[in-house]
C-alpha cells in the first residue's frame, strides 16, 4: 500500500497500482478521478479487512491475501 493525497482527501493505493518511482514521483497506472472515488483513510478502520476488500476492489484488484492474488514477477531496475 502506499498513502496518495489527492486535493485535500488522503488515502491508499495498492502497490499494484504503482507504474514508475523516481527520486521525485511516484506514478499509477489508474486515473486521478478512479484515486478521488477510492475510500478515504480513516486511522479508525485501517486494521479492518473490510476496508482493504472496498479499497482493493475500487481499484480492480484482489486484496493480496486472496487465495488466487496474482504473483507478480519484479519488475526490471532501469
């Protein structure tokens, strides 16, 4: 996961989201509208699996302790 503000509203992004990190950015490979509908973070709930399941699947992903979550191969240091 990785914590995106967008505007004023914080919230996390799966890392399977993430496109390209430099020194300066971090890009995602999801539009900046699909970031501002996801579920704000909420310190109250973070340790709820609920909130990952509504986050992942905002995204289009599963959450990683699903039994079928993709093994992605790493990705090349350019």
């Amino acid at each position: 996961m990785a914590v995106c503000w967008v505007g004023k509203a914080t919230t996390f992004i799966p890392v399977e989201a993430i496109s390209r990190v430099t020194d300066a950015e971090v890009h995602v490979s999801v539009s900046r509208q699909k970031v501002s509908q996801a579920p704000v973070y909420d310190p109250d709930v973070v340790g709820d699996q609920s909130y990952y399941e509504t986050l992942y699947g905002c995204y289009g992903y599963l959450p990683f302790w699903n039994p079928t979550y993709p093994v992605v191969p790493p990705r090349p240091t350019p």
